[in-house]
C-alpha cells in the first residue's frame, strides 16, 4: 500500500489487534493523519489489486445471486467513471444517487469518489416534492436513478439524468459505461477536507437539514462504527437498512470495507423476518446490524428454528429494551449490542465485543472520541446533552457543518452538541434518555420516553410504543403511550387494561402510563417514530377536548375493573 494507504491501515489495524480489549484501545487510538485521501482510489483500488476477496454479495427476491470482488467493483467503478467525466462531471460537481439495493448503487458511488464528486443519497421512499428540495438545496447537476424511480423527477430541470436498469425519454444510459476503459486516472489528488456527502436528515423537523461530509469525516471516521460493530477481514456482515439513509452508508458501506468484509445485502421488496433468517443462516452471516424495529419483528418468530453463525450483533436507530436483547441471548448464543451516533456522526457511543453488556446501558465512548454530557448552561453533568470534545486534536468523524443558501454552518468550538440526553454512570457508561425534545416533565419530574417505552414492550400485546406528554390541568403532563399492538392482539378494553396493569406493576408512581391508545405510529421514511407528530395531536385533542377511536385513561379503566 502506499503512504495514505499505510497510514489508515495502521490505525485500522491497532483496532482489529485490541477488538476485545476496549480500555487499550480507547486510550492508545490515534485517528490517520491525513492530508490527501479518496476511499475509492486509496482504498478499494489498493484492496482490489493486493488482497482480492469478495466485497459485495448481492440476494435478490427470486433468490438469484450476485458478487463482486473488490477488483470487479475497482475496475466497474473506473469504467463508470470514466463515462461520467465525459459526460461532464467534475470535481465538486453534486451527483445524487437513487437507487435500491442493486450493484450499480455500490459502483456509482465507488465513481463519485474517483471524480471527487460530491453525492446526495437518496431514498427510493423519496416522492417527487421531496426530490426537488434536494436538487434545489443541494444544488444536484446529475442524477443517477434507476428507471422506474425516473418519473418523480418530471418537472424538476437542470439535472443531466442516468437511468439505471432501462431506458428513460431524455436520460443517458449506465450501460454506456461498458465501452471505457477499465484504468481510471484522476485529475489530481483528493484532499481529506474535500467535501464527499451530502445527507439530508431524516425530517423529524419540518424541513431536514443538510449535513456535509468530507472525503474522510465517513470513509475514514466509520473505523469507530468498525470497532463497535466487531468486524475483522472476512467476516460476511448484514446490515438491513435503506439505501439513502446515513445508516446504510454506515454499516453497507464504509465499516466493512474498512475491516476488508464482506457486504451481503437484501435485495427485497419489504423486510420478511422469515426469508431474512433463512438467509442469514443459508450463506452463513458472521455479523448482524439491525433497526429496532427490525430485531422486534424478529423476536416475534420461533428463534429456536434457525441456528446462526453470527458473532456479533448490533442495533442502532434508538435503543433496543432488555427484553428483546435477552430473547435472542437465550436462543442463540448472541449480545445485541447498542451503539449511538448520528446522520452527523460516525459511532460515538456503543457495547464493545468482549464487554459486559449492562440492561440499559448505550455503552462507553467509542476509540477517537471524548464524550461528555452537559447542562443547559454548558456545565458539565451526570445527565446531560451528550457533547463530543473537538480540542485540537478533532475527531475525524464528525461532519463538517450544516450546508444552507448563506455557505456551509462549520461544527467548530470546544463542543459538538448532538441534542441528544443521556446518564453517566460512575464507571463511565451511558444511558440514553431520548432527544432533548422528548424529554418532558409531569408533576416537576423528567420523563424519559425511551425507559417507559422499554417497560410496555415487554407486554406481549405491544409491538411498538411511543410516549409523548399528554396535558393535565393538576400535573401539568401526564405520559400517554400511543400503542402497536402485536399481531393477534386486538385494541380492546381489556387490552389496555392489561398493558397498563403491567406498567403500573413496573414503573414509579410520578412514571405511570396515565393514557393509552392503540393505532399505527408515525414515522419518519427513515423508520423513525414521529414523537414529535403524535405530542403536537396529542396537545390539539386536549385543548378540544375530544379522544382517540381507541383511548382509554387509567382512572377510566380502573373504575371499570373495580365495577366489574
């Protein structure tokens, strides 16, 4: 390898020699030096010529497979990009990439790297308004989409469209490609602060904000998402995650090829838990990261039926409650592991492998990062904002800034604030306690939504929940939980009688479930739960005072339990 090359595997490898030894490997990590660096040209290419295994392995719905070694998406992505310099992509040039779960999302960004373009990921969720916002805001001069994505375009101008997977009226062709030439060779090199990805957030605000990312502050940064999530060379990991989202850039992207393992990747229609977990143990799935979501559809089959090769698995999103962690401990053998970071971020917080996994607990600062929480005031706290130090010697992997119309908003000063709120233990572990907006009081008290949320989930009825605050004339606020029933469960007197005879049972007086009702949450396209969505209806109800199809209030059930 050469000297940018060496420099990044060095650190890479100090974390794989110390994967279980966390204090080591927290005190002695030095994030690379790097003043030059392009993931695909430094990275990949070298990976592609020296060492070449598989990188990227493709199931698709009608069970047809398809892999790529790190040479063929080397030599693929020069061929791609080859044909886009022709077409008149340069450098700093913004192309935006929507595309599934199919080979050419891997290839064209692999391209947009060897460029020095800049890429907008996009969803396939994304509708035609959404689209347009991005091009607008995000300034997009190419679009790289597959065919049956193309008509959310129409009416949106002064993009150069590349239609993926068929022809499209007035777009160029991805084949076109097959005609360059295999070597690609770029116009200079590419500087570590050069941008590389713009990322909008998941729109739990009405308009989402745009985060920037440097040639390094992702491909470079994700060597903490590598450390959290366990990977080694060889491993074959599974992320199940949206294309578009920060999270599939996360861990179907940077981490693995970081830790030279294998991507297997769904190519599904929708998540079918069945299908997943026969696939999972069919191609023999070392490492496993999933959505909360996700591990709760998981946890509602047989889990005794398959028997996995996994080694570790993770959740990220929002945490996951004990109990799921415990169900899948009990039948195979594996720690779900927590982890924390955002769209802004690579991992900050997380389980390490090898560590005690306490009920809870999100973890301890991941290697290259100093965490800290902090009051309203800016004073450092036991519960607070959790804040990443930037010192002089600023973690690589945080974004550059919030781009908008005025320039790019730099992260700079003694902190980043990430708005989210957690609790330090004496040993240093934290706690998540929720976003700094759904936290709330009822009866002077904090109110963390998560640790209620946690304690419904292990009702057999609920499937998800989300806690907001519900006015109340005496204690201000009063938590209610908006309801996913599993499937079977019906939403009934009884039902929420049960569900909140169970919380009773578990939670403090000042912590009670006061109000329920049943229904299908709110989310963001991200799978997020819209807390936000659901405190805002909540507070119109009350001043109308009028009440969900399916609500029930806790005095209102108990004095019918006490009639009956």
């Amino acid at each position: 390898m050469d000297g940018v090359s060496e420099e990044l595997a060095k650190s890479r490898n100090f974390l794989l020699e110390n994967r279980e030894c966390y204090q080591q490997a927290y005190d002695r990590f030095q994030w690379p030096q790097l003043s030059e660096f392009n993931f695909a040209l430094d990275w990949i290419d070298q990976i592609g010529r020296e060492r070449n295994r598989e990188a990227l392995r493709i199931v698709h719905g009608d069970g047809r497979i398809e892999s790529f070694s790190y040479l063929a998406l080397s030599t693929e992505s020069s061929r791609l990009a080859n044909c886009l310099r022709a077409k008149g992509v340069r450098r700093g040039d913004v192309v935006l990439l929507m595309l599934g779960n199919v080979a050419p999302l891997w290839i064209a960004m692999l391209a947009a790297m060897k460029l020095g373009a800049v890429i907008i990921p996009a969803t396939p969720l994304l509708s035609a308004s959404d689209l347009a916002d991005r091009i607008n805001r995000g300034r997009a001069r190419f679009v790289i989409a597959a065919q049956e994505f193309a008509d959310r375009f129409a009416g949106t101008g002064g993009f150069l469209g590349i239609s993926v997977g068929g022809p499209v009226a007035g777009w160029e062709a991805i084949e076109e490609a097959d005609a360059y030439p295999p070597d690609f060779l770029p116009e200079g090199r590419t500087g570590a602060d050069d941008p590389l990805l713009l990322y909008f957030t998941s729109g739990t605000t009405a308009l989402p904000k745009l985060v920037r990312h440097s040639q390094t502050s992702y491909p470079v940064g994700h060597l903490s998402t590598m450390y959290w999530i366990g990977l080694k060379p060889g491993d074959l990991h599974l992320n199940i995650s949206s294309p578009g989202w920060a999270k599939h850039a996360w861990s179907s992207v940077f981490a693995p090829w970081l830790a030279e393992a294998t991507i297997l990747v769904l190519n599904q229609d929708r998540f079918d838990p069945c299908q997943t977990l026969d696939i999972i143990v069919r191609e023999g799935v070392t490492t496993f990261c999933a959505p909360p979501t996700v591990w709760r559809m998981i946890v509602q089959q047989d889990l005794g039926r398959w028997k996995p090769m996994l080694r570790e698995a993770v959740g990220a999103g929002e945490p996951l409650n004990a109990e799921i962690i415990e169900v899948v401990r009990e039948a195979w053998g594996v720690t779900i592991r927590d982890g924390f970071g955002q769209t802004e971020t690579s991992a900050l917080i997380g389980n390490t492998p090898g560590q005690e996994v306490r009920a809870g607990q999100v973890g301890r600062p991941l290697p290259g990062f100093a965490i800290r929480l902090r009051d309203a005031d800016g004073e450092e706290c036991d519960e607070g904002e959790i804040c990443v130090e930037l010192s002089s010697d600023r973690p690589v992997g945080i974004m550059q800034g919030y781009q908008a119309e005025d320039g790019l908003h730099v992260v700079d000063g003694a902190f980043y604030r990430t708005g989210d709120i957690a609790q330090m233990a004496p040993d240093g572990r934290f706690t998540y306690v929720g976003r700094a907006d759904d936290v709330f009081k009822a009866s002077d008290y904090r109110i963390s939504p998560f640790e209620l949320e946690s304690v419904l989930i292990e009702h057999a009825a609920v499937l998800e929940a989300a806690i907001v605050p519900s006015p109340d004339p005496t204690r201000l606020a009063v938590p209610k939980a908006f309801v996913a029933l599993a499937p079977g469960h019906e939403p009934t007197l009884e039902t929420a009688r049960s569900i909140l005879a169970h919380a009773k049972d578990v939670l403090g007086p000042f912590k009670r479930v006061r109000r329920i009702e049943f229904g299908e949450l709110p989310k963001t396209i991200s799978g997020k739960i819209r807390r936000i969505e659901l405190r805002k209806l909540e507070a119109e109800r009350r001043a109308a005072e009028k009440r969900g199809p399916y609500e029930w209030l806790e005095e209102e059930v108990l004095v019918r339990s006490s009639a009956g």
